[in-house]
C-alpha cells in the first residue's frame, strides 16, 4: 500500500478524534459525518447516544458525563457546528438544539464538565 495513501486515510481516521480544529476538506466530511446524529430529531440523537455510552460501558458516569460535557462546549464554542456548507445548512440549528438540551440535561443530573 502506498505510503501517502496511508498516511491519508490515518488523517482522515485522526480527524474524528475531534483534537485539531480544522481538517482538510476531505476530513471535514468526515468530521461532519462523524457528527451528523446531533443534526437528527431528538429521539434519533438521544438513542445513537445511549449506543455510544454503552461503548464506554467500562467508563464510570463520574468520568464519562463531565467528558461529555467538554467535548460539546468545545462544539458549541466553535464559530460552527459543521465545517461543511452542505452540513450547516441541513443540521447546524438541529445540532446546536441537541447539544444543548444534553448539556442542560447532564447539569440537571449534576453533571459538570471537567
């Protein structure tokens, strides 16, 4: 396999780590891809969370939540939701909605970010 072709797709893999605050364009799809369910009704979002916190199954809530919590202020302190036209234009209000209501959800239960 080729060496730049590699080093391309672990860019691509390392863009939904969320860590760099902006990827080439090719990653910014993935980015927004990666993000997408917070553009979906409430319900869709609320489930593809639960799928997602039963991945960390092994993270305590005292450790995960106030996580949570940092990653989308991060999000939402962010000049945008989505790096992509295409993106913002369909799910950016949506996706701040649902980041949101989480947010305000976990502070309800106690939760703060770290």
């Amino acid at each position: 396999m080729d060496e730049r072709f590699r080093q391309s797709v672990r860019e691509l893999i390392m863009a939904t780590t969320h860590r760099r605050a902006r990827a080439r364009r090719n990653g910014c799809y993935v980015v927004d891809i990666d993000l997408c369910s917070f553009g979906s009704p409430w319900e869709t979002f609320e489930r593809d969370g639960q799928r997602i916190r039963a991945e960390f199954a092994g993270v305590p809530d005292d450790r995960y939540y106030p996580n949570l919590l940092r990653f989308l202020r991060a999000l939402q302190d962010r000049p945008t939701f989505f790096f992509t036209d295409y993106f913002q234009q369909r799910y950016e209000a949506i996706a701040h909605a649902n980041a949101q209501r989480l947010v305000e959800t976990l502070r309800a239960r106690g939760y703060s970010p770290v």
